[in-house]
C-alpha cells in the first residue's frame, strides 16, 4: 500500500508539473487582470488597488500582447517555478488523498457509492488545497511583481513573507481556496468515477484491490 501510494503522489506530481509549465501564461493573464481591476468611470479607476489610474490592460488579449510587448515571451513565463509547484503539489495531494480516502473506508467495510465518492472528493479537496497554500501565495505575488521590485525570486518570496509578515501568511485566503476547489473535487471525482465505470476500471482495480 506504501509503494502504491508513492506512486500515486509521483504521478501526480510529474502531471501537475508538465500541465501547469505550459498553461503559465494563461494563468499569469488572469493574475494580472484581477489584480488590474475595479470600477471604472471616465476612463479611470475609481476603486480598487489602481485607484485614479488608467486600466493597464482592456481585455485578455489585450493583456497578453502587452506583457509580451513589454517583457518578452519570458514575461509570460514570470513565476512559472510556484505555478509549477502549486499545480504539481495540489494534483499529487488530489489524487493520493482521494484513493487513499476510498482505500480506508474500504478497509472499514465501505462499498463503492456515490456517497462514498463525495466524501473522498471533499477531503481530497481540503488535502490538496492545505497542501499548494503557500506555493499559490509565492506564485500570486511573483506574478503580480513583473520587474521585480520587491521580491528576487521564489525563494526570495518565502522568506521575506515569513520574516515580515509571519509564516501563517503563506495560508492566508485558505478558506477561499477551499470554498473553490472543495466544490470542484466534489462534482470532478464522481465524474471521474462513472469513466471509470464506462471504461470497466472500476472493475479491475477493485480486484486489484482484494489481491
């Protein structure tokens, strides 16, 4: 069960590497359109953290010609090392957690069921968020300081949030987090679970299982 296990939580972490190092600019984007954001009159914002400024960015295309304008291709690449991370440790939690989750309730006498698949979906979810926490916060500030201004790099990012802001910092916006991706889990793994059942996995790895 140790070495599945392992397994589980390498496979996952290798997917989350490769599927996040290529969706970056994608989530650098959508990085800085929430943070370039709030009501607008005249022009100008009127709330927001670019109070009485002009918006950076008019749309999403818009932000990606932008930035790689102004910064190059290796602009839209800015915090791929905690992106990389945060999505590597988040799918590696998801998936270990959640078949580890049915595991023990099998042992305890549980049948596969939609109840049982729910409730591994939710504390997959509170694993997974627990678990990419302080990797999404490193990745949001790097990614919302493009020059650099206040922070060197990821490492850089860590300690500076630790020795000045403490280190519960890094879990900051955790119940949010949580609140996205509990929801997420809950109605992706049942899912999940009926491709299973169509693909005849379902099956096989229960027999696998009680060998």
């Amino acid at each position: 069960m140790k070495l599945d296990f392992i397994v589980k939580l390498l496979s996952g972490f290798g997917s989350g590497l490769c599927a996040s190092g290529l969706s970056t600019p994608t989530d650098l984007v959508k990085i800085r359109l929430q943070q370039n954001s709030g009501k607008i009159a005249n022009g100008m914002f009127i709330t927001g953290l670019f109070k009485n400024q002009k918006p950076l960015y008019k749309h999403t295309y818009d932000a990606f010609f932008q930035i790689y304008q102004n910064y190059g291709l290796s602009g839209l690449y800015k915090g791929t090392s905690p992106t990389m991370l945060r999505a590597a440790l988040l799918i590696s939690g998801k998936f270990a957690s959640y078949d580890q989750t049915k595991t023990l309730f099998r042992i305890k006498g549980y049948n596969e069921s939609f109840q049982l698949h729910l409730a591994g979906g939710l504390i997959s979810g509170f694993v997974a968020s627990i678990l990419c926490a302080p990797a999404d916060i490193i990745k949001t500030r790097l990614m919302c300081d493009p020059n650099r201004k206040v922070y060197r790099g990821m490492l850089d990012c860590l300690i500076k949030i630790c020795k000045f802001e403490g280190p519960c910092t890094l879990f900051r916006g955790f119940w949010s987090s949580f609140a996205r991706q509990g929801p997420h889990f809950v109605i992706s793994t049942p899912l999940m679970e009926q491709l299973r059942h169509l693909l005849g996995l379902r099956k096989r790895i229960t027999e696998d299982h009680h060998k």
